[in-house]
C-alpha cells in the first residue's frame, strides 16, 4: 500500500442510530409506564366497582422515578377512569423523556360488581 494511503472505517454505531435506539428504549419504557398505570387503575377498580376519577385530566398521576413528570419528563403514568354504563373506562398515558404512550383498558365489570374481562388497545391503532 501507498504510505499516503490510509483505511479508515466508520464506527460500527452512528450518532443517529444511537439517537433512535435511545428513542426506541424511551418509548418501550413509555409503554411499560402507560401499562404500569392501567394495571394500578384496575386494582382501584377491582376494589371499588363504581371507581370513576375523570377530573381534572389526568385524574392522578404515579412518579416511575424520582423525579417523576413533575419537571423533567423523567417518568410518570398519567391515569383517567371514565365510566361506559357499569363498566370502566382506562386512558394511561407513559412518559418517559421525550416519549409519549399510551394505552386504554376497558373493563367489564358485571352485575355483583366484579371484573369479568378486560379489552386493552392502543387509542388511534387499535382500539374500537
């Protein structure tokens, strides 16, 4: 080889597919955190059937981290109950840095009050 010549090769990670792998994860975590508060809802509604908390939007909100949503994003569930005749309706929103997700449960609750199914979708993917 010419000693003027030189190999150089391109890290095998560029800035850009390191900044949508840590996307990816904020929005995984997201997701967990959205489904952490669903589950958290259904456990208040499993203890009491008529539990509705639909003021103000989030009705309430559970710090995943220190820090929470309070004033960096850091991680937080953000939970709304709505009723739909007898049964409930779940809004959990997940945040986590600059992500945002979210899942809405609907749970069927039957005549003596217990919860018989649940029906989870992704609002604007999946839900009816």
């Amino acid at each position: 080889a010419h000693p003027s010549s030189r190999n150089f090769s391109m890290p095998a990670f560029t800035f850009s597919e390191s900044l949508i792998t840590q996307s990816q994860t904020y929005s995984q975590t997201a997701l967990g955190y959205a489904e952490a508060g669903a589950r958290d809802a259904l456990t208040r509604i499993a203890r009491n059937p008529s539990y509705v908390c639909s003021s103000p939007d989030p009705c309430y909100t559970i710090d995943m981290v220190v820090s929470g949503c309070s004033a960096s994003n850091d991680g937080c569930a953000k939970i709304l109950v709505t009723a739909s005749g007898q049964d409930r309706i779940i809004t959990s929103t997940g945040v986590a840095k600059t992500s945002t997700r979210q899942v809405q449960v609907t749970a069927i609750i039957s005549t003596n009050g217990e919860i018989t199914s649940t029906a989870w979708c992704t609002p604007g993917i999946n839900c009816p």
